[in-house]
C-alpha cells in the first residue's frame, strides 16, 4: 500500500504520464519489493539488527524529503518544466528503498521460519508492481484536473507515510 500511495504521488508530480513513467514506477517498486525480503532472508539475524535500528529513520528521511521538495514547488506554482521528474535517477530508487525497506524484515522472519522465500517475494513484487501501475494512473488522472492542490495532497501523503513509518517502528509495532 505504501507503494501504490507513492505512485500516486508520483502521478500526481509529473506533467504528462507517459508509457515511460508507468513502466519505471511499476518495475522499480515491484522489483525492489521482491529484491528486499530476498536480501533480509539471505542477511541472517547479524546484518538485520543493524538495519532494524535505523530503517525507519532512512524511510522517514527519504519520504519526508521527497514530499517536502513536492510541497515546496507546488507553493512556487509557475514553471513546472525545471521540476524534477520523480521517475528518473536517484529519486526513483530511494522512492523504491524508502517503500520497501520493512521487506528486509519479513525476509529475516521467513529464514527464521524456515519458509522458502521465493514464491512470496515474487507475489509481493508482482503485486507492488501492479498496485504502482495502478497508483501511477490514478495519480495522473487526479493530478491532471487541479495539477497545485494534488501536488500538495502528494507530498503531504509521502510526508505521512514517513511518520507513519517512523511512529510505528518507534511504538514497537515493526
């Protein structure tokens, strides 16, 4: 679900969606969504109690900073033609890191389990592949009407899916 909300921030960011910016979206998630429970089921318990301590505050950051520069070139309005295209370079992989590192977690469980990590990583990234298409879409059709006030909605969504992130972890609950 994290995913699919950044997708449709996302597609609320971008000008004009194209068959470019749905692809990005719907591989980078969903392959990284499938990447990260196969890294945690492969790292073993040392590597996953350093990751664990911070995870929460590298999603927080990334997706707070994210929404943040959303918020900030929607209170500029103008030109949107100098905006960053969050489908492109370092953006989309710390969007893609910043939905998926709890994954590292539920890998960890699995090896613990003894439960092979396969066919779940490739229903949990085909499924986060298909929620970003999904989101990317929706994103573009809502954004294309009223482009400032759904560029806010975005970052504000990004921005709370970051404290939601954080307050979890630091309530125990993940």
């Amino acid at each position: 679900m994290d995913a699919f909300a950044v997708a449709i921030a996302v597609g609320l960011t971008v000008e004009r969606v194209t068959g470019r910016h749905v692809f990005r979206i719907a591989f980078h998630f969903g392959l990284f969504q499938f990447m990260m429970p196969v890294i945690g089921w492969f790292s073993g318990r040392g590597i996953i109690q350093y990751v664990k301590a911070f995870d929460h505050w590298v999603a927080f950051g990334l997706l707070g900073a994210i929404g943040g520069k959303m918020l900030w070139d929607a209170a500029l309005g103008g030109d949107r033609s100098f905006r960053k295209d969050p489908s492109r370079s370092w953006s989309l992989v710390m969007l893609s890191i910043a939905t998926s590192i709890d994954a590292l977690a539920v890998g960890l469980s699995m090896a613990v389990l003894g439960v092979s990590i396969w066919l779940p990583s490739v229903i949990i990234g085909l499924v986060a592949g298909l929620m970003s298409l999904l989101g990317i879409c929706l994103g573009s059709r809502l954004g294309n009407r009223t482009r400032r006030l759904a560029e806010c909605f975005g970052g504000l969504v990004l921005i709370g899916i970051g404290i939601r992130i954080l307050s979890v972890h630091l309530a125990g609950g993940a």
